[in-house]
C-alpha cells in the first residue's frame, strides 16, 4: 500500500539533501585541517585568532555532520516500511487509535501519521506530522505500547497514552 506521496517525496528529497551534505563534509573539514596546520606554520597557533576561528568552526562540522546522521538514520525507515495490510509497527501511513492517561472517559483518539504536507483542516481522522511531538512519541510503537512524551515545550507534565489499533490510513491524502 502507498503511503502518503507527499510526505514520501519531502522525505526522499530531504534525505537526499542530507546525503549530499554528508559527502561534502570531507573535502570541507580537509579544507580546514590545511588551514589550520597553514596557521601554526607562522608561530603560536594558540593566540592566533584565525586558528581559534577555523578550531571553532571544525567543531560545529564534527556537530552537524554528527545531527546529519542522527536525522537520516530516523528518516530512512520510514521510507523502507512496507505498511501491508496490517501493520505491526507505527510508521508513515498508519492509522493509530490511542488511549491517553489517565482514562477518566474513554479518551481514544484516531491519528494518521503523515507528513506537514498531507494535513488538511477539518480532516477526520486527524493527520499529525512525524516531526511533531505526538508523532515523534507514535513512530516505531506497536499494539499495547505505553508512552510519555512532553506535547509542549511550554508545558511542564509529560502525557501518557496507550496504542490501541494500528492500521494502513483509511484513505490516502494526494499531494
């Protein structure tokens, strides 16, 4: 079954993006490792404020190429997920039904799992984006899975909820 195209393509496309600044990462952090062996040819490289400048900006490559990595391997799989007929796990295209805590009522929720694209006002059940906190909570969960995540920043308590059905999005939302 196909999930949704649009959040799909937004998918490969930012995956590409990030593939392609992963391959320039060597030829840049090369670039800097000359220009630093370059400054401590001229003395004390310590109290040189290019040398601190070029140090300070090495850092920050081994860090986003670090965060480069991190994102591409938790988007890749929701790329590779083969949803099926009945799905075992939360991914891109599912249908989730979930029970918050504490159950006072019978507080179930119906959430389909797409991407920013594919939101649409009104629409039932609601479509959540995977980079929203609820959709960061669902992806990879199965049946019966409990989970806290924190809905907002701004919001001190932490929300519990049980997954309760899993399966392909009842209809899919063209890009």
């Amino acid at each position: 079954m196909a999930a949704f195209q649009g959040a799909i393509k937004v998918y490969q496309r930012t995956i590409d993006s990030l593939q392609g600044r992963l391959d320039q990462m060597p030829a840049i952090k090369e670039d800097h490792r000359l220009r630093m062996i370059d400054c401590g040819r001229d003395g004390d490289v310590w109290d040189d404020p290019v040398f601190k400048n070029l140090q300070t900006e090495m850092n920050a490559l081994t860090m986003e190429e670090n965060e480069i990595r991190r994102n591409k391997s938790q988007m890749e799989p929701l790329l590779k997920e083969d949803i099926g007929d009945s799905p075992q796990n939360v991914v891109l295209g599912t249908e989730v039904e979930v029970l918050f805590h504490p159950v006072e009522f019978d507080d179930r929720e119906v959430f389909i799992l797409g991407g920013y694209h594919d939101q649409k006002v009104d629409s039932n059940p609601r479509v959540i984006s995977t980079d929203s906190p609820l959709g960061k909570a669902l992806l990879g969960l199965s049946v019966n899975s409990i989970k806290s995540f924190k809905p907002s920043a701004d919001l001190p308590d932490e929300t519990t909820f049980t997954v309760m059905d899993i399966k392909p999005a009842r209809y899919l939302i063209e890009p």
